[in-house]
C-alpha cells in the first residue's frame, strides 16, 4: 500500500473512530415526540426513528394543544414540529415553548415552498433547531427516512447559544493588497456547516466586507430552503449572495451558496473558476457535502485557499479540511464555545485538519486575515 493511500485509509479510519464515539457518547435513548396532523407522516416518521436504537418515540399528537398535554407525562428530549396544523400552528406552538423556557429540542419537518421557507426562517428563529422537508411529490419519504435519525441526534446534542452572547462585531475592512495589481488573483474561501449553520452564516457573512475572493459555502440544508437563506443573507450583506447554478465564474464580491440536494464543486477552466454541480451519492448521509467542496477547492486552488468549518453533526469536512491544510492552504475551525453542536469542528482540530481554532465572534476577522496571508 503506497503512503498517500494509507495515510487516506488513516484519515478516514479515525473519522470514523470519531463519529462511533459520538453516537457511543449518548448513554441513553433520545425520547422523541412526533407532532403532526397528517396520519400518514406521523407514521412515516415513528417507523424511520423506531429502526434507530439509539431513539425512542415516546408518543404523538396531531397538534400543538395534545402535544402540551402529553409533554409532562413524556418529557421528550426532541420534538419533531408540522407547521400547519388545526387549533394551533407550529410556529404559535414553538413561540409558546421559548417563552416558557422549554428544554425541548424541536425538529421542524415543513412544506419547503417559498412561503413555508419563510415560516422555517421564523421557526428558527423562534428555536428550532433544525428544518427538513416534509415528504411531498418531489421529496421521498425515502429520502426522509435516510437523514431523519442523524438530525434528531443532531438536535438532541445541540446546545443553545444566547444570541445576546455574540454581539456582531463592526465589519471588518481588508487592508490595501500588497499584491501587484495586475497579478491574477486565484485565491478562493470555502466554508462548510451543518446544524446551527444557517444562524452561524446569517452571522458571519454580513460581516465580511465588499471585495473578498469568491466564498462557495456547502450548508447541509434541504432542497426549497437554500434559496431563501442565500436571498436572507443578500439581504444583510455588502455583497452578493445567491444560490449557485452550475458551471459559472466566480469573481471578488459574490458568495454561492450549494443549493440543496446538490454537491456545490469548484473547477479552474482557463484562469477562472466555476461552479460544477452533481447529484452524485451522498457523503456522510449528506448532499451537499462539506467534504466533497473542500476536497475540489484543494485540488483546483491548493495554497490559495481559505476553509472555514462551522457548527454541526458529524465529521463531514474534516478530510476536506486535512486535503485543503496539506494543499497548503489556510483552514479555521469554529471553536466549541459558540458551536451549536461541537461534532465537525471537533473532527476536524482531532484529525489535526485546523491551523486556526476560533469563536464565530472572531471568524469573520480571521478569515480576512487568512486570505491576506494567501498568496495571488
């Protein structure tokens, strides 16, 4: 076995080391309380988590108002949320929950059309966890059933940062290049999340100036939602942020987002990148994946490349990120103070991936300095 081959059998051996710790971690079962008024998706969704030992559905409810009758007697750790239900919406219900300082962890399973993308940003802001769609005609309850147990254990290990507790910097300003500027400029950000991204970014890239190389982001996220978080984030940012399509040029000033379901790539085609998407298998349960990004970033961009890797689940760009480091690129790390959940960063600092350790109140500074630092 040649060295590159076994050091890859390495790397992904001690991921995998890492993500069977994280699941051994959990002593006890993760009770869920399924909340939903459609019969059929109740059923879909007891039947999906009951094949995972590590959980237990302790009971249903078709709406809000038998759901706070059963939760005293079940004490879920978890709840899985519809949006739209009879004599109380999921959105009403989840508000009610914060107020009264609820410990649940709630799961919004929604009807991603624009408007129900509307309703899952106010969901999380009013504490939801996590957002997955709800299976329709173009989305399998197969493909439900495929992920639905990795985000329940995601919610179940979340933690709740206080948005008091990261007060936005002031945006940051890039110091005058020192580069020539007639040099052609191959630097390149790549930033991957998973549970507790969406808030992570709608924080941090309002707070990156106008400017910057091209930003490629892959946020584990479902198909209908990308879409609204880049137009949110557009919103808040000096600079354009929108859902990437497929075989564009990247330039200074734009961010892409992956659009959901599809593996987000970079390619350099004479001097200049563009995007490629793929519906190829999932890695890690996930497309798009973190690693599959940070993996393509390293080979098209190697020392010109910044990856930053945010909150979430799992271990997904943790290979990425070790790819990009011996590429010689510049790689950062969110620290576990202000993780959502502690799982990929962690992978990525245990795999010896992250040259950089920091707070999500000091990425936005590190990264400008990290591209600084970049050569053309």
């Amino acid at each position: 076995m040649c060295s590159t081959n076994l050091n890859s059998w390495v790397a992904e051996f001690f991921v995998g080391r890492i993500e069977q710790h994280n699941t051994m971690s959990m002593h006890s079962k993760i009770k869920v309380l399924v909340v939903d008024d459609s019969a059929l998706v109740r059923k879909t969704i007891v039947d999906t988590l009951s094949l995972d030992p590590d959980i237990e559905v302790v009971g249903t409810a078709n709406d809000p108002l038998i759901a706070m009758e059963k939760i005293p007697r079940l004490q879920p750790d978890v709840m899985t949320l519809d949006m739209e239900m009879p004599r109380m919406d999921g959105l009403t219900f989840l508000r009610q929950l914060k107020a009264q300082g609820s410990s649940i962890k709630v799961v919004v399973i929604s009807s991603l059309t624009t408007e129900g993308s509307q309703m899952a940003f106010d969901a999380m802001d009013a504490g939801a966890i996590d957002v997955l769609a709800k299976p329709d005609g173009q989305i399998s309850i197969g493909a439900l059933a495929s992920k639905l147990g990795f985000h329940v254990k995601a919610a179940a290990s979340a933690r709740r940062i206080q948005s008091g507790s990261q007060t936005p910097t002031p945006r940051a300003v890039i110091p005058s290049s020192t580069h020539a500027e007639s040099a052609v400029d191959l630097r390149l950000v790549v930033i991957g999340a998973s549970t507790g991204g969406v808030e992570a970014l709608r924080y941090l890239l309002p707070q990156l100036p106008d400017g910057l190389p091209p930003i490629l982001v892959a946020q584990h996220i479902p198909a209908f939602f990308s879409k609204a978080v880049a137009e949110r984030i557009n919103s808040l940012a000096a600079y354009t942020v929108r859902e990437a399509v497929d075989d564009e040029p990247l330039h200074a000033g734009l961010c892409l987002i992956a659009p959901g379901n599809y593996h987000l790539m970079v390619v350099l085609r004479n001097g200049v990148y563009r995007t490629r998407l793929s519906q190829t298998p999932p890695v890690h349960h996930c497309r798009p994946a973190v690693d599959v990004l940070f993996r393509s970033a390293a080979q098209v961009a190697g020392p010109h490349v910044v990856a930053a890797l945010l909150t979430g689940m799992g271990s997904d760009g943790a290979i990425g990120m070790q790819t990009v480091a011996r590429a010689g690129g510049q790689t950062i790390a969110e620290h576990e103070s202000s993780c959502v959940v502690y799982g990929m960063p962690r992978a990525a600092i245990e795999l010896g991936a992250a040259k950089q350790v920091v707070p999500l109140s000091q990425m936005a500074n590190s990264l400008i300095q990290s591209i600084q630092d970049l050569p053309l």
